[in-house]
C-alpha cells in the first residue's frame, strides 16, 4: 500500500527533513521511527522536498509504502509523533505515486516582523527584522523574479550541475501591522533560493539597492550579487500541488 500524508511541522528545533545519521532530529527520520513504533515496519518516507534545518511546513507532502492498509494509521501515527509534528491528512494512493517527482509548484511564504521587538507567539516562525521598508520597491524589484529565469545567483549550493532554470509564478508582498508575508509560488526551487530572494528583496526595501539591480543579479549567475541568505526561521513551505 502507498500511503500519502500531509504534514504540519514546526522545525525550530530539527536539523530539516532529511534523515541523517549524525542526528536523530529530522522530520523523515523521527516519522519514520513513529511509523515503525505502530506498524513494526521498516520504510522509507519520500518527502516532496527537503526543508532545511530550522525552517516549517503547513502543507508537507509525503509518500510511504507499508505491506497492507492499517486502520486509523493517521490517528496511531499522531499519537506516536512529538507536539511540534502533526499528519492532517492521509490517504492511500496509487503504487507510482510519488511526492516528489509528482509535484507540479510549491508555495512557500518568508514572513518577517519590522517591529522594536518580535510578536512574543510568533517569534519562532518569523524573523525579526527591526527596519523601514519600501512596500512598492520590494514588489517591483519581485516583478523582476517571476517568470522561466536560470535562478543561480539564488543558489547557495555552487557545485550544483542540475539545472538551475526555474519558473516562478508569482510573488506577493503583503504587510498587516508589523508583520510581512513574502509568498512564492513556483515549479520547483534551488537550495536556499527564497531566502536569498527575500534577502535581495530587503536589500531593495531598505534602500541598499534599486529594483533594476534585481535585473543585472540574474544575468550575472554570481551568487555573490544577491542578497543574504535570510534565516531559516521565517520560512514555511505552505502547500505542494500535485
């Protein structure tokens, strides 16, 4: 049976998706001991991309195989998983289903606090960035990153020999109080690729460059023209399409 899942998790306090050996705290590796503690299986949870440590989900999406259907395996696999992770959704799928490989565009969001201090409930998923910014800049510099573009100088991994051509769909920037969502929607992103966009996107905002230069950044493929790579905290991947 394959089994598909949706996941919610809080990352603060895991070194990201993917299973490693030097640490047990990993999303894939702590869901699959869980799925192990119920079923007694041993199985591999395909995620549909690998979130980095200290980053979140609403919306993970996963794949499993296990030999015959479990009754209430949601439920069991809840119970078995710590507070900061929750399953919201489960279901048996097709045998070539396949998180990864079958996901058409991922949303992320980067949300960032410009107030004195961070939101006391929402300081472990937002990042707290104490500046004035330019709404309208940071949205015309943004218009420059949507659409089929070659996204290297947004890579952190330089030895990469994928291709780094990816579509961006669109990008959003809305403010409410002190807080500012970044939303990205594209067909697949790079290593670190929105953090280094919204890090290029607050070096408009705060005036450190104008949009245009956004321009010359992707022409160049030099990582070393963008932006920082923002902290890990302020991102959360929000949904996967399939």
């Amino acid at each position: 049976m394959n089994y598909k899942i949706t996941i919610q998790y809080e990352g603060t306090r895991y070194a990201g998706w993917q299973r490693q050996k030097s640490t047990p705290d990993t999303i894939q590796g702590i869901i699959e001991n869980a799925i192990y503690n119920v079923t007694g299986e041993n199985t591999d949870v395909i995620g549909s991309g690998r979130t980095d440590a200290g980053t979140h989900a609403l919306g993970q999406v996963a794949n499993f195989k296990l030999s015959h259907e479990y009754e209430n395996i949601m439920d069991s696999l809840n119970e078995a998983l710590p507070s900061d992770i929750k399953i919201i959704q489960c279901s048996i799928v097709k045998d070539r289903f396949h998180a990864r490989l079958n996901a058409l565009s991922k949303t992320y969001v980067y949300k960032i606090d410009i107030g004195n201090k961070p939101d006391v409930f929402t300081r472990r998923t937002v990042n707290h960035f104490p500046y004035n910014v330019n709404i309208e800049n940071m949205r015309k510099a943004a218009s420059y990153m949507t659409g089929e573009k070659d996204f290297k100088a947004f890579c952190s991994n330089k030895r990469t020999k994928k291709s780094t051509v990816r579509t961006v769909y669109y990008i959003t920037i809305e403010q409410k109080g002190t807080e500012i969502t970044f939303t990205y929607k594209g067909n697949g992103f790079l290593y670190n690729m929105v953090r280094i966009m919204t890090g290029t996107l607050l070096d408009v905002g705060t005036g450190k460059t104008d949009p245009e230069y956004v321009k010359e950044i992707i022409i160049s493929k030099d990582r070393s023209k963008a932006g920082i790579t923002m902290p890990p905290r302020g991102l959360t991947l929000v949904s996967v399409d399939y």
